[in-house]
C-alpha cells in the first residue's frame, strides 16, 4: 500500500477513536474461551498498554518503536528521516496459539520493508518479549522493551533533520518546488529547484547558450523560521551571489536571498499552456533562423537538409514532427515522435514545469503507397535531439517571449542539451 495512503488511513482511523469509536470488538476480545490455555487479546492487550512501556523491533538492522495506548492508539517512530506516525491497533483471536496484531499503516515498517505487512500473528508474549510474524510476507519480528531516554535521544538527533524537510514540504506543498529567474525585460536565464531527498538546491543556469548545472547544500533552523532554505556556501549564479531561497509571506513565490538582480516567476505557466488545447505549435529551423539549440544539436542538424525543420507540435500526443524539404530526394512525408501515449502525459507532481517525454520509436502518417520507412534513418541521423528529448530525469519547460516572438524551451536538467522553439505566429 502507497505510504501516503497508509498514513491518510491512520489519521481517519485515529479521529474516530478520538470520537469514541475505540476497538468495535473489545467486549469480545476473549469470547468463547473453550480451552484455558488459549492466547488471550485481553492479556496480550495488558502487555503492550502497561504504563510507560515502550517497544522497540529490530527491522533490518534499525530499531522501530512502538507506543501502544488503552484507547487503541498507537504511536511509532524510528531514525527513518520521517516524521512519527500516529494511528490505531487491533488485537483478534486467530484461534488458541495466536492472536492477530494488527496496526493500521505498519507505523514506521514500511520505511524498511517495502509493502509491510499491516498485520502480525502473535504467537509469544511476555513482559519482556513478543514474538509475532507478518500475514503475508512472513517478516518476524521480536519487540522488546526500550527506554523513553533510548526513544527520545533518536529523536533529538533527528529533529533539526525533520524540521529541514518540513521547511522543503511547504515549498513543494506551494508549487514552488522550482521558479524561474529572468532578467528586466523577462527573458530565461535560469531555473532553481529544491531537492529534499540530497537536501540541496540546483541551479539550471544558461549562460551565452550554454547550459550549466550547479547544486549546492542547503540547511534550515527554527531560529531563521520555516519558510528559508539557507545555502551552506553561496552560489554565484550569473554574477551574482545567492545565499538561499525564502518563500514569501503569501506562500506563493519563491526569493532569492543576497540579491535581487533577477526577476523570480512561477515555474508552472510553461507545463500548464503546454497540455492545454490553448497550446500552438513551436518550430526548430535552424536554415530559416527559426528557434535555437544546443550548439551540438544544430551542428547534427545542419547536414540534414532533407528536413525542412522540426515542430513541436500540437497535437494531442504533443509530438515531435521532422517536416520534409523537398519532394524530390525520397523524404517527402512527415515522421512523428510522441512526447505522451495515450495514458496521458507524465509529469512530475513536486515540480510543476517538469515533464517526462515518453520514448517513442517514430512512424509516419498514413505515407503514400510503397514509401519507405524513415523514422528508424531519424533516430540514427539526430541521435542527441532525441535523446535528450527522452531523458529519463524529464525536462523542464519555460515560456519565453515578447510582442514580435514567443518562445518555449525545452531544457534537460541533468546534460547541456536545450532547445528554444519558436511559434510562427506569421503562420498562426
């Protein structure tokens, strides 16, 4: 189960127990005691709630903890980067030698046990050990009693490293995963991005065409407030020297800290106008002076003069279109490269400009009768467009752009490749 829904299920779970919906099957914990030497929820119950205990299982080398509480609540945390879960437990007879120790969401498990078992057959217990195994994986696992100072030191340790990611969580959570700089006049010059899993931000920075990356380690104090990522070293991004990132007081935009040379914008027009039906095509000529791209792309491009140009087109698969020049050289019908099958596109939900185009080995329009393939002659002839097209990262989108031309870029975030289309708003 996804963790995001396991934790969704926990809190529901919990708010009923808070609204006195406790164990529904509590006054029948021990129906129907047949043999006296039968396990007993009431007894097992007993164990895990006494006063003050605190249980701990190792999972694959690292401590879990567990607080289990009267009132079927149960707390769980760990050295996993995550915040402590709260949710709900269950205990149900599963004949005379085990009892059903269930635990909605698994607490802490499933950060070391990919899809954890939820519910566990307890088929020893005592003051001092509980041996139970997982219902479907099989997992065993032996919880023994920890200390609340054992407890409370992992959680020291841990806590300036959740206050960092809470402080990441609300720039995701207000799509400023990533922003735009520009310069006075509105044109590209850079993207930043913020990375909670390498705790860092990245500068995608183009500078006289070329396209360059730069990441730096960022950190986070209750003293700076929970809206600023502080860098650990400066970066210098275009001349200019930037110490962090602020999210304003409206939670709606990204600022740069130490200078204010660049304009700063949302990241996410570009994506939103590039799936929408309002989007219109974009060409790459580079015979006419249309568009522009990675030195290294129009470099594979110029000996191709078969190709008229290429457009990024909008259809409802936005593909990628190579248009022929001539009628008389054997290229004279269009070959297609999907960005998106029919599922739909793919798209990253922490960063709302950032797309992944999905590999499509090219095909042709209904081509006249006995017209040769050339889409497999493409691949092999523009292998860095293409490529980099496809790159597994994604690519991230930027509106560029005045009253004489509109622009959209297409810009890796991993290599040096780019493009900036232009729509032909002569044709439009």
């Amino acid at each position: 189960m996804n963790n995001y829904i396991k934790i969704a299920t926990m809190s529901l779970c919990l708010t009923l127990a808070g609204c006195g919906l406790t164990n529904p099957y509590e006054k029948w914990l021990d129906a129907y005691p047949e043999n006296p030497d039968r396990l007993l929820p009431s007894k097992l119950k007993e164990v895990l709630c006494e006063e003050g205990k605190i249980w701990k299982a190792d999972c694959n080398g690292t401590d879990v903890y567990f607080t289990f509480n009267k009132d079927w609540s149960v707390d769980s945390d760990s050295e996993a980067i995550q915040l402590a879960t709260s949710g709900v437990f269950s205990l149900v007879s599963k004949g005379d030698d085990a009892i059903a120790l269930t635990i909605e969401g698994a607490g802490h498990l499933p950060y070391f046990i990919d899809d954890a078992d939820e519910t566990y057959y307890v088929t020893e217990y005592s003051s001092t050990s509980i041996k139970a195994t997982g219902k479907t994986l099989g997992t065993a696992l032996t919880f023994v009693p920890a200390s609340a100072a054992e407890l409370k030191a992992m959680q020291d340790e841990k806590e300036p490293i959740l206050f960092k990611l809470k402080v990441f969580k609300r720039f995701i959570d207000a799509e400023c995963g990533s922003a735009i700089l520009r310069n006075s006049v509105g044109k590209f010059l850079a993207r930043v991005s913020v990375d909670p899993k390498t705790s860092s931000a990245k500068f995608d920075i183009m500078d006289n065409r070329e396209l360059t990356h730069v990441a730096v380690s960022v950190d986070a104090s209750e003293a700076t407030g929970d809206r600023r990522l502080t860098f650990v070293t400066p970066v210098t991004v275009l001349g200019e020297e930037v110490n962090g990132l602020q999210l304003d007081e409206s939670l709606s935009s990204i600022e740069l800290l130490g200078t204010s040379a660049f304009r700063v914008t949302n990241s996410s027009e570009a994506r939103r106008y590039w799936l929408s039906g309002d989007y219109e095509t974009y060409h790459l000529n580079v015979f006419n002076g249309k568009g522009d791209a990675e030195q290294s792309i129009i470099d594979e491009l110029l000996p191709h003069d078969e190709w008229n140009g290429i457009e990024f087109n909008d259809r409802e698969t936005r593909p990628v279109i190579y248009c022929p020049r001539h009628n008389d050289d054997g290229h004279y019908w269009y070959v297609y490269f999907d960005s998106f099958k029919n599922g739909g596109a793919k798209v990253s939900s922490d960063y709302k400009d950032l797309v992944f185009m999905q590999k499509d080995l090219g095909y042709m329009d209904d081509p006249w009768p006995d017209y040769p393939s050339v889409f497999n002659e493409v691949w092999a002839g523009y292998p860095k467009l293409l490529n980099f097209y496809y790159e597994e990262g994604g690519i991230f989108l930027v509106s560029d752009g005045d009253d004489e031309n509109d622009y959209l870029w297409f810009v890796s975030t991993t290599s040096e490749y780019w493009v900036k289309a232009q729509r032909d708003i002569d044709n439009d």
